[in-house]
C-alpha cells in the first residue's frame, strides 16, 4: 500500500485531509472476466445505495465519449468490523456499495482512465439521490478521504491486466482538531449552547463542493452569510433597545424584508456602531464583502431560476462561474464570521464560537481541485499483468 507521508512536513501543501493511500494491485491478477475483450471497472463508493429487489437488473446501456458503457446494478454491502482495540464487541455501520462499469471496445483506444469516468459518476449519483430520495449519498468520507476508489481490469490477447485507482474530489483543506478547540467544545457542552446555525450552514456547503455540487454550494454559502450578518444585526439591535432609532428602523424593515443582503452587510452595521465590512481588512482580502455581494447575487440566481449565473453589469452579459470564483467565496465567507466574530467581542455579545485570533488561524486553509476544471484528481497505481486464468472446467 502507498501512504500520503506529508504529515509532520508543514511545509508541504497536503492534497487530502485524510492520507491518500491506494493499494497496489497483485503482481499477476488472476479475477475470473467473462468476455474476450473490453476493460471492466470495479468502483468502490463509501456510502449505500438502497435496493432491495434481489431479482437482476438489466445493465444500463450509456453513450459516452469513451464508448457504450454498461452500468450494473449496484451492490450494498455491510462491512462488520470491530475497530481494533475496541472495549465492546459490537461493529459501526460501514457500508459499501460495488458498482461494476463494462467499456464496451470500438476503434477507440483502451483502457479508459478511472478519472475520465469522474463526470459519468458524478451524474448517475446526483441522479439516484434525486430520484430516490437517497439524501445520504456524497454523505460519505469524501473531503476526508477518496470520494469513491476501485479496480479497473482489461482481457486483451490472452492476458488480463489491473491496475487499481482512487478519485478524490475537490477537497475544502481543514486544519486538524486542536486540544484547544476540544477543550472548548466541552465548555460549549456544559454550558447547553448551541453552534450559530450560519457556521453550520458553512459546513453544509463545504460538503456541496466536495461533491461537485455547484448550485447547491453557492446556494449554502449565500444563506450562511446572510444567517450570518443578520444574527449579528438582530443581536445587536435588541442590544441597543427600542429607543435607538436605527435600531428600531432595522428591526421593522427586516421583519417586512425590506433589507436587501448588500446593506445588511455595507451599510446597517456603521449604523448601529459596529465594525464596518469594508474597514475590516487586516489580514484579509480587501474585497472580501464585495464578493460576497456577487455570491449573493449568484445565490438569487440559483435560488429563483436553479442556474448558477449571474448577469454582469458592465459587459450586460449573462455567465457562470469563473476560475477560482466559488473557492473566493469560500474564503470571503470565512472572512465573514472573522469580521462577525470581531463586531460581537468589540460590543460584548457572546459569540459561541471557537475565538481565533487571525484569519489565517481559521480551519479552511486551502481548496485542493478546482471544480471547474477535473473536480479533484485521480489516483492511478502502474499496471500488473498476468495470464488470462482458464474459466472453470477448461
């Protein structure tokens, strides 16, 4: 097996927050393949996909650039496994699912790679977790470790060949727990509060781009930071009581949504003597709050039409998403609860969260894969070769 060594070297920019590992594969394979050609992957996925009809599906016939592609049905499996050095003896829920793709041969060339099948993998499962309501599904280890990995095997000329691979996604960089944090988290705890739902929200997207998932990223990030500034507002207005006439003014409009996201975050605050957005620099990206402006406005877009574009005022263009635009959001709401988190300590509103005391201390520290591009990257071993095994009774 080969492990990621970058831990302990803080000098290297590590590619996953987990170690990427991947198994080489058998000097000389010998799996049973059925056929006299072609190239079969075997994909493992970390999370189940729920059937229970035990009658066999007819293998989906797809079309795509690689060629006719046979999809079969998918197989769940429970890994029951006692973590070692485990007190009971009873097993977590680990569940696998096999799906096993057929590259049918034509004039193109094989084998195909594993991650030019990145795409194909990415719509069958968003299609399954639609359609079936399979809401777990990306609720697996990716972000941590391989978004799903496998074998992929091609029977040519009497021989047969393996080579194994893993397909991590574009993975949001997180720095490990610190006893610190552990130590408030216990406090947390004891004193029965709760997190500020805006950091979960955060959390949520963060899992959307590990998944590929463009709208719904850009749709969670957009409502955090909302969330967000507008707890912070709300708190400070009820601070400063019905007698503060900004305060009031904010809390009437709010209730009748007459406060657009732009001057919750540039305007309202200088108003009820916070820390203005666009003063807030130190150490952070001066334009912070203005991309937050476009990622709400990219947020409306998804919101109201289910596109992620938005229609540019200087060109009067409509266009999507740019390079590294969605990984600019991440860090400008980042900044966010940076800023939020410096206006509740200067007016001595409890923030119920972890106290860092710079940007560059905060958990998000780098986005690995930019999803406009691969959407991750692929692990591949070298490929082992043997003799083609006889079927059974030859």
């Amino acid at each position: 097996m080969m492990f990621d060594p970058r831990w302990g070297d803080p000098k290297k920019q590590p590619l996953t927050n987990g170690p990427v590992r991947i198994t080489t594969p058998p000097q000389h394979p010998s799996p049973q393949l059925s056929g006299t050609g072609g190239q079969l992957l075997e994909v493992f996925l970390p999370f189940p996909i729920f059937t229970i009809d035990d009658k066999p599906w007819a293998a989906l016939q797809l079309r795509y650039e690689h060629g006719l592609i046979l999809m079969n049905k998918p197989l769940a499996v429970d890994l029951l496994k006692t973590p070692e050095g485990a007190l009971s003896n009873e097993s977590p829920d680990v569940f696998v699912t096999v799906l096993r793709l057929e590259v049918i041969p034509d004039d193109r060339k094989l084998p195909v790679l594993s991650g030019a099948l990145q795409p194909l993998m990415t719509s069958f499962l968003k299609l399954v977790r639609a359609v079936g309501r399979q809401y777990w599904i990306f609720g697996g280890g990716q972000g941590y470790g391989a978004w799903y990995r496998g074998g992929s095997f091609v029977l040519a000329e009497g021989r047969i060949g393996q080579q194994n691979f893993a397909h991590f996604g574009q993975t949001v960089m997180v720095r490990p727990l610190t006893g610190d944090e552990w130590h408030w988290i216990g406090k947390e705890l004891n004193a029965r509060r709760e997190i500020p739902v805006s950091e979960l929200l955060f959390c949520d997207a963060l899992t959307c781009i590990s998944a590929a998932d463009q709208a719904r990223g850009v749709l969670e990030l957009g409502v955090a930071s909302e969330v967000g500034v507008t707890k912070l507002l709300m708190d400070r207005a009820t601070q400063l009581g019905q007698q503060h006439h900004n305060a009031r003014k904010f809390l009437e409009k709010n209730e009748r949504g007459q406060v657009r996201f732009g001057e919750k975050l540039e305007q309202w605050p200088k108003k009820m003597g916070l820390i203005p957005a666009q003063e807030f620099t130190s150490g952070i990206d001066p334009l912070w709050h203005t991309r937050l402006i476009t990622l709400y406005r990219f947020r409306n877009s998804v919101a109201h039409s289910g596109d992620v574009h938005l229609r540019d005022k200087t060109s009067k263009t409509v266009r999507a998403l740019t390079k590294g635009e969605l990984e600019g959001f991440v860090f400008a709401v980042e900044a966010l609860h940076h800023w939020i988190q410096e206006c509740r300590e200067q007016i001595g509103i409890p923030a119920h969260t972890f106290r860092y005391k710079e940007l560059r201390d905060r958990p998000v520290s780098a986005i690995v894969g930019d999803v406009l591009e691969t959407g991750g990257f692929t692990v591949d071993t070298s490929w082992s070769w043997g003799p083609a095994p006889q079927p059974p009774g030859e």
